[in-house]
C-alpha cells in the first residue's frame, strides 16, 4: 500500500500550483497506458541494484512508479512530489489485491534529503523543465546524484529545446491539436516561446467524449542534452547514454524529447554531497 510522510528536511515545499489546475484529469492526458510501461520496464532495466533503492523525481499520479515497483518484483519505490493533489491520486493508485509498494513524499526536489540511499533516481516526463532557471535545475540533479550509491544511476527524461524551437517554425507563438484514441476526446495546446529566459508556455484545453473540457496551464525552462549533461558532471556523475525515447530510438535534434543516462562513478566520495551541495 501506499504511504505518505512529509521530509525531514525543514525545507519549505514550493507548490506551484500544478496538481491542482489538472487534479482529476491528469491520468486523462498521461494515461497508464502501453507507454508507461515501456518507461517502467526500460528503467527496471537501467537500475544496477534494485535492493539499493529507487526514487522518482516528480511521482506524480504513480504512472511510472507503480510499474516500475512491480517490474522490480516488490522493490519498494519512493516517490517526491511537491503537490499533495498528486500525491493523494498516487495513494490511491494501489488496491487490496495488488498493492503498489510506492512511498510518497511531500518534498521539493531542489532540496529533498534521506538518510537513504538509491541505486536508481529518474525524472521523467519533463519534470527536470519545471523547474525555471539554471540554478534550481542544477540543485535538483545535484540532490539526484547526492542520493545516489556509488554505481548508481541517474535517469532524465525532458523536453529537447531544439525540437521545441523548430516546431515553431521561426514564429514565438503556434497552435496544435493531439487525437486521442477514445473517440472525441483531444488536447489542443497554445504554445507560446519566451525566449529572453528560455521559457516555454503551453495552454492545454482537453476535450472530452461528453463534450465538456478543461484548461490547464505549464510553464517550462527548455535545455538541450549538453545543458543536462553539464548539470550531471557538476554533481560528479558521469554521462552514459542518451537517447531520443525509451525504445532506445537514437537521438537527432528534432526528436520531441530526450533520455539521459548517468552513473555515479565507483569510487565516488559519499561522505559529503557533490558539486558544494551539503549532505
């Protein structure tokens, strides 16, 4: 079964409003579907030792997390999210007859500390570009590599900034619509591009079967490959892969999104956290 405990870290938790704008229609957008466990089963791959520990950096609703626990054979999984509406779809994710051994914190993954150590940590789904500058996005891997056993790994998944760009097509603003496959359902976006801060701005209008919609907004800091890869040597971890999905589809620059892969090198010193970050 689930269960829910805030860190002890005396850290403020930073809500940004996230899971309240899409409580309830989230799973709509990201459903539990094929996809989600072709992420769950390459990860289950990826993690060196699953007795370790795993942590997910942004659990949201459990897609991932809950997949990837049972992949795992049971390994319990913890999961960080800065919103409790997240947190409270993740809780009830699980039922009596399968219960999910997923463990959800309340916590900022800027500043998220454990006593315990992971063998694999992963942000996937863009989590890494909610976070808006160079700065918050560099602590957050910092705190993935502090987490981490020597050997362990560090997985991103986010948004590829030359893609993003180029889809624009040379203008700052444009506009698509995404087929679901349930009939008359479909997300159409506004996408704007902020390029003074390398933002991004997506207003999503879902439409659904019975004809109602919702509106829900996010903001992103786009980076490229390079960018993440130079956030991980920082934190004393070293490059591995990189991909364009979880097929391990190669990467080109217009691919949507990008999987990176990172390792904590054997004889990394654990006794303090990386890149001037205190344990």
């Amino acid at each position: 079964m689930t269960t829910t405990h805030h860190p002890t870290s005396t850290a403020t938790v930073e809500d940004i409003g996230y899971g309240r704008q899409f409580e309830g229609w989230y799973d709509r957008l990201f459903p539990w579907n094929e996809s989600a466990a072709v992420t769950a089963t390459r990860l289950s791959e990826l993690h060196p030792e699953p007795a370790a520990g795993t942590v997910e950096f942004g659990v949201g609703t459990g897609r991932i997390a809950v997949p990837l626990a049972r992949a795992l054979g049971g390994a319990p999984v913890t999961g960080i999210d800065s919103s409790p509406e997240m947190l409270a779809a993740l809780r009830a994710a699980g039922d009596d007859e399968e219960p999910a051994p997923v463990e959800a914190v309340l916590a900022d993954i800027r500043t998220y500390t454990s006593q315990r150590t992971a063998g694999l940590v992963y942000c996937v789904c863009a989590t890494l570009s909610m976070l808006l500058t160079p700065e918050d996005q560099r602590q957050a891997v910092a705190r993935a590599a502090h987490l981490l056993v020597p050997g362990g790994r560090f997985v991103v998944e986010t948004h590829n900034k030359p893609a993003v760009i180029a889809s624009h097509e040379g203008r700052s603003r444009t506009s698509y619509f995404l087929p679901y496959p349930e009939p008359g359902t479909g997300l159409q976006t506004h996408s704007t591009l902020l390029p003074e801060n390398d933002l991004w701005h997506c207003a999503h209008v879902w439409f659904d079967s019975d004809g109602t919609s919702r509106v829900g907004t996010e903001l992103s800091r786009l980076t490229t490959p390079d960018e993440v890869d130079a956030y991980a040597r920082a934190a004393g971890l070293v490059p591995q892969s990189r991909n364009a999905d979880w097929l391990g589809t190669p990467y080109t620059e217009d691919a949507p999104m990008f999987v990176s892969t990172y390792v904590k090198p054997e004889a990394a010193d654990t006794t303090t956290g990386p890149a001037g970050v205190p344990a």
